[in-house]
C-alpha cells in the first residue's frame, strides 16, 4: 500500500440543541498545520441547523474505500447503525490507545507508522452523524417522520477515516481540497515529509558500465528536436545522470543499432557538457546559461545541454515530478567539472580485459624509423628530476650529454630542454622550444647554438605567428554557438548574417594560420634544415604545427596506424595538457574555458583529406569519432596532462588506474564501422580538385597560356593551402545535432562502395605490377645530401 495513494481526513461532530429543541451539529476539521503544542490546529467550524436527513455509521471501523458500486437501500437499525453491505472495506481502528498490538495487518502496521495523534482517534461513543447527500455512495432509507428518528443528546463525536485515492490523482504536498457536505468537509494533507521523499520504481533502466552508478535519474521526461519544416517532435522516456554520462532511455526502444558499444545515440558524457542552460518560457525560445558547479533552488521546467563536440539535447519535465528538473539540473552542474582528476570515471571502472601498454611511445623506435642522423635518446628524464611534463625518454642530438641536457632545460618554461619531434635522412629536424625565462644574453645565446651545433637553424617564434590561447578559446565559443541551433526560426536569424559572423569567430582563420605554418616547416626540413618552433612551454601550438608538418612530409603518418602513433607521441608523450585544455576537470574556483588546440588539428587533417582526397587512409568520420573519444573518460590516454600524472596515477595505493587505451576501438565500434573509417581514394593517384592561386580557372577561355599542373606526387611534400577560398567549413562536425541541416548519406554511400570497387581493381592491377622502391617515410625518393642546395 502507497501512502501517497491514501487521503487522511480528520473531523470532530458536536451535537446540539437550539432553543426550539431543535437538533444541530457542528463540525470541525483538523488539518496538516500545528499549533505550539506540536497538536493539529482547528481551522474550520461550519454550524448548519440539522434538516433531520441524517443517519449514524458504526466508526468502530475506519472506512477505506475501494471501488464504488450502486447497492440496495438498507434498513435502519433502532440503535442508528447502518450495516454497510457495500464495497467499502472496513479497517480496523486501533482499540487500545498505546497502539500497542502483538500482531497487526498491513494496513495497521501503515497506521503505526503515520503515528496519527491520539485526538484524531474515534472518542468512546460508538458513532457519528454523517448527513447523507445525493452524492453518497451509500444508499439509505430516509425517514422524514422526526418521531421515527432515534433519540439523541447532545455530545461529541470525533474520529477519522481512510480514503482510497485510486481514481482521483495523487494528493502533492498540503494541498487541501474541499467536499462540503451538509454540514462537514474533506481537507486532503501531505503523510510524507519532503525530506523521506524516495525516488519511485522505475520500470526503464540505464545500461551501466562496470562501476558506473545512477546519481540521479527522472521519468517521464521529453526530449525534443526540430525537423525540416519547423516541426517539432518529442519523445518520452527515463533520464539518468550517472557517474559517466548523462542517459536518456526511450520508454519504447528501437531496434536500431547502436553508433557505439559503451554509448548510446541519446547518451552524452559528463566530460564532454560545455554549458547548461535553463529554458524560459512556454515557447522555450528564451535561454539562461547556468553557471557549472552552481546550485539551483528553482523549480526546472527544462533545460538545454551543450556539447563540447557540438551536439546538443533539449528536455522537457512538465510530464516529471516537481523537483524532479531541479535534481537533474543540479546533478549535471555539479558532476561535470570534477575538482580532480581522480573523481573521472576512468578511476572507478574495468572493462575485464586483459591491460597493455603497448600504445605507448618509443621514442628509440621513432627515431630510427625518421632515419635522422645525429640523434640520441637521452635518459635525463628517467625520474622526472628535469621535468615532469616530459617523458622518461625524450631525444636530443647527439652530441648533448645529459648534464648539458639538464642546464639547458632551466633556462626555459617548465624546465623543459628542447626536444627533438622528428627528422629525415638528409638532417632535416624539428625541436619543440620553450621561450626563455631568463634574460637574453650572449652565454645563453652560447648554448643553444652549442645545443644545436648547426648553421642551418631556422627559428619560428610559434607565439607571434599564430593566435593566442585566448583567443584559440573564444574562437571555439563562437563557432560552437553559432552552429548549434535549436530550431528553423533561430537559424533563419543566423543565416542572415552566416558568413560575416563565422568570419569574425576567427576559426577558419586560424586553420588557415597553422596549415601555413605547417607548410613553411615542412619546405624547410625536405631541404636539410633545422626547424626550431618556440613557444610557451612547448606544449600547446608548438604540437600542432609539428604534427601538420609531419603529415605534410611522411606518408607514413596519413595511414590510420601511423596518424594514431602520431598523436600518441608528440600529444600524448610530450605533454599536452588534456585534462586542463578540455576542462576536463577544474582543479582551481574559477572556471576555465576549453582550449581547442587539438581540435584544431584534427580540423587541419580535415582539409587536408578535402585537398587531397587520395593522401589519407581515413575518412573525416574518423577524425569525428577520435574527437568524441578525447571527451569520454573511459580510456586513459586523453585524461592525463602528461606521462608524469599518468604513472603516478597507475600506481597510486589508494586509487590505482587500470589502463585503457583509446587506440582499441574495438571497445567502442563493430568491425563493419571501423571499416567504414577506409578511404577508398587512398593510394589512387588523383590530382587535387583545386587550381594554384596564381594561375587562371582550368575552365577559362584564355588563349596560348601555359597551365602548370601541381602534383602533389612530384612533390617533396603535400602543397596543403591555407587560404581562406581554398577552406571549407566542417558541416558533417558542426551540424551534426542540426536534424533539419543534416543532409541524406545515401547517394555518399553508394559513391564510396563504387569507389571501393574501383579501389579494388586498381589494387589488383597494381600489385600485378613491379615498382621501383619508394622511400615512404618522407614520400620521395631522398637525393643525395651533395645534390640539396
């Protein structure tokens, strides 16, 4: 028995005389509210004259109503009594005043636990007057003769009696709702404390990792989204927060697969919410940003979630409870940021699998395989003694000891030294450089050039080429906000002025910044030059611009194997900071905003699989997946801000990490989606489908001019552009939550089968062919050192 289904109603019956011996009855009813004494406050007295159309119920038994059904009229008995021949089901009421029983009924053992107040209890006079009334479910035989009717006197009457509530609703805090009678009333009172208020039974669960726990969960709740032609739709299901994400469950489920193993398509995780937002208003157009870590006391009618990768959710909680919202709301705010990083759910899992480390990077492995000369792995690192934002092992060239290793790193940021990222067979080599906490002067300017040892060093100042973090931060706000939208009406708004404000979010600018960048590196290390990026701690754009460059010269690097190894060495193992950059976790009071460096780069690859569509393994849905996969902590190698946190982690005694690499996605996608990354180009020979910015359009009528095709095969390294005409924005990323943007994949599908077709026969014809060996750790054919200029 639920007591929320069960109305208490509480009454006290005085019969009087008037001074023409007429019969009346005053009655009083008790409701919730205390006075002083902690006992139920009168509040209502309503006195009528008695018509005499009255009959006398037997309250030795409290009433619990069941269903109604029409009965036969009874007999009045002389003493008054009415035998209740009818569906109400009679419960007994305690008889003894200490509500002491050696064995009691379910619905006596409910009655203990109310604790009703002994004055609510019937007095010693066997029954009360009830005046009957048309709409009574009782029928009863009315005498109108005053003769016929029993002698009374006068005196009190007082008791109580349950109601069942099965087919009127449930009765929600001290709400009260009157029935008047002749001459009586029915007030309805809250039996459960706001604070002993349970979640229901849910019949809809969440589908729960090992360790995941539920922290908050809601029914009934709407999740709306907009279609093309303004339409708007919702669902109804079960939300969850839990210690990973936040989940919605559709009370009916489709049989749709899932686009994940550990995620479901309406499943966003903790980590990846960049703001909520509180829904204002009937029509739902008007917003307020909600501070993370805030509480609200509010009551939340619905709220809007805001995806670091650029999806988004909209729920409704009309249908749900009254503090359901709030609770939800509050859950989210708080769970988002973590204050540390051991409070991620990458500490409180295993997915029962055998733990590797084989994703980790080598760098004497990455070094022989660049076949630069005059590299060495130095060990000065091998306890963190010189930084702990650099691995154990690092390179340097050759000729630098580690003691000189260990002097150098304390004239820069972080005490970090310079450090080698990669190089070729003709000496080219790039060096990550932090800037200088010292003063310049000549003996520091002494040993670096001694650090170095070569005159064909060539320095980028990385901080003075390329936007600033800020500036990288507000880029990303701009562009997340300008392509999330809600529905048609506030696209409309935006599409009116699209292009002048994705202009001024900078972002396709600072693509277009580090593909520039990329490209000068690149030039000058096929040439046999040193490249040195300096910047901050080396730890930030100083990555990108490395990583671009690489792609640009080594083919290796444009597989999917070789694009991960690659991330995993210069991200990963050079320290940059995952956990801080995409907030992750929020170790200080002051919110800090998402650094998108690596989403930057990601972005850059994008271009370059449009630029040269024949030049990466992978498609873009592959960069989209990886970009998820930095946001979810589930996996160990985007949560860390270096190797240093990572190892101190594994081996912590109170918390030890189980490590789980990313790079193992056959813990996220099937194998038919993992194939589905496979560029069918790749490999095919093909020529860019763009012209140089120098020469004229291919379909210009200009006489006798001289087109100069650029190949990217006769080139050292790919000839990437960065200008803005030759950049496209990333729709497929940035409007993936966008139902009425969304294009139809079926004609894209049915091209990349044929290409895997065609794909298929020139592989066959290929490999029926001999070739002269091709270096492709640089993709061309190294000349001699004497034929470089």
């Amino acid at each position: 028995m639920r007591t929320t289904e069960i109305e208490l109603v509480t009454y006290s019956i005085e019969d009087k005389k008037d001074q023409n011996e007429n019969y009346y009855q005053v009655a009083t009813t008790n409701f919730s509210e205390e006075t002083e004494d902690g006992l139920p406050a009168t509040t209502v007295d309503i006195s009528e004259r008695c018509t005499g159309r009255f009959i006398r119920i037997d309250t030795d038994d409290s009433l619990l109503f069941t269903t109604l059904e029409d009965q036969e009229e009874l007999d009045v008995h002389e003493a008054g009594q009415l035998l209740r021949a009818t569906s109400w089901k009679p419960l007994k009421s305690p008889a003894d005043k200490d509500w002491i029983k050696i064995k009691q009924t379910e619905e006596e053992e409910w009655l203990d636990s109310l604790k009703v107040p002994k004055e609510w209890l019937a007095s010693d006079t066997s029954s009360v007057n009830l005046l009957s009334n048309p709409s009574s479910p009782v029928k009863s035989k009315v005498n109108p003769s005053k003769s016929d009717q029993p002698e009374k006197s006068e005196g009190g009457r007082s008791g109580w009696f349950l109601l069942s509530n099965h087919r009127q609703g449930l009765a929600r805090g001290v709400a009260m709702t009157l029935n008047r009678n002749v001459s009586s009333f029915t007030s309805y009172i809250d039996l459960e404390p706001p604070s002993d208020t349970k979640d229901p039974v849910m019949d809809t669960l969440p589908d729960l990792l090992p360790g995941e726990m539920v922290i908050s969960q809601a029914d009934r709740v709407c999740v709306y989204s907009t279609h093309a032609g303004g339409m708007t739709s919702g669902q109804t299901g079960a939300l969850f927060v839990t210690t990973l994400k936040l989940s919605f469950k559709l009370h009916v489920e489709k049989d749709a697969p899932r686009s994940n193993k550990l995620l479901g398509d309406t499943d966003i995780t903790l980590s990846s919410i960049q703001a909520v937002y509180e829904i204002l208003g009937d029509t739902g157009e008007k917003r307020k940003k909600l501070p993370l870590g805030s509480n609200v006391s509010n009551k939340i009618d619905g709220i809007f979630v805001l995806c670091k990768n650029f999806r988004f959710l909209r729920f409704s909680f009309k249908f749900a409870g009254v503090d359901t919202g709030r609770n939800i709301t509050n859950a989210l705010l708080h769970h988002s940021r973590p204050k540390k990083n051991e409070l991620l759910f990458a500490f409180e899992h295993s997915l029962n699998e055998n733990l590797h480390n084989q994703y980790g990077t080598v760098w004497e492995d990455v070094r022989r395989e660049s076949e630069c000369p005059n590299m060495r792995v130095s060990r000065a690192n091998d306890t963190w003694q010189v930084s702990i934002s650099l691995p154990q092992q690092f390179v340097v060239p050759a000729h630098v000891t580690d003691e000189a290793v260990s002097l150098v790193s304390g004239l820069c940021l972080g005490t970090r030294p310079p450090v080698w990222v990669w190089g070729n067979k003709v000496g080219g080599a790039v060096f990550i450089q932090p800037t200088l906490n010292v003063s310049p002067s000549p003996s520091v300017d002494h040993m670096f050039e001694d650090f170095y040892r070569t005159k064909k060093r060539v320095t980028i100042d990385v901080d003075q080429s390329f936007p600033s973090h800020t500036q990288l931060e507000d880029s990303f706000i701009s562009v997340l906000e300008l392509h999330c939208m809600d529905g048609e009406k506030e696209a409309e708004e935006k599409d009116k002025s699209y292009f002048s404000s994705l202009e001024s979010t900078g972002w396709l600018t600072s693509v277009g910044s580090a593909l520039r960048l990329a490209g000068q590196v690149a030039d000058q290390m096929t040439i046999g030059k040193t490249v040195v990026l300096r910047e901050g701690e080396g730890r930030s754009s100083s990555i990108l611009i490395a990583s671009l460059a690489q792609l640009l010269v080594c083919e290796d690097f444009r597989t999917r194997a070789g694009f991960e190894g690659l991330i995993q060495s210069n991200w990963v193992s050079l320290g940059f900071q995952f956990s801080k950059s995409h907030t992750l976790s929020n170790l200080s009071s002051k919110m800090s905003n998402l650094n998108p460096t690596f989403l930057l780069f990601l972005d850059c690859v994008h271009q370059m699989s449009l630029q040269f569509p024949s030049k990466l393994e992978f498609l873009p849905q592959y960069l989209m997946d990886v970009w998820d996969t930095t946001l979810l902590p589930v996996f160990d190698t985007f949560i860390f801000d270096s190797e240093h946190d990572r190892a101190v982690a594994r081996s912590s005694p109170e918390i030890p990490l189980q490590l789980h690499s990313a790079w193992d996605w056959v813990k996220q996608f099937t194998s038919p989606q993992i194939e589905k990354w496979d560029n069918p180009l790749y490999g095919v020979p093909l020529r860019p489908p763009r012209s140089s910015s120098m020469e004229p359009s291919d379909l210009s009528m200009i006489m006798e001019r001289q087109v100069h095709p650029t190949f990217p095969e006769s080139k050292k390294f790919l000839p990437v552009s960065g200008e803005i005409i030759n950049l496209s924005v990333w729709h497929q990323l940035f409007h993936r939550s966008v139902p009425f943007l969304s294009t139809t994949n079926t004609w894209t599908e049915k091209l990349t089968d044929l290409r895997r077709e065609a794909k298929a026969s020139v592989t066959t014809m290929m490999n029926t062919t001999k070739r002269p060996g091709v270096n492709h750790k640089n993709n061309h054919n190294i000349p001699h050192p004497q034929e470089t200029r």
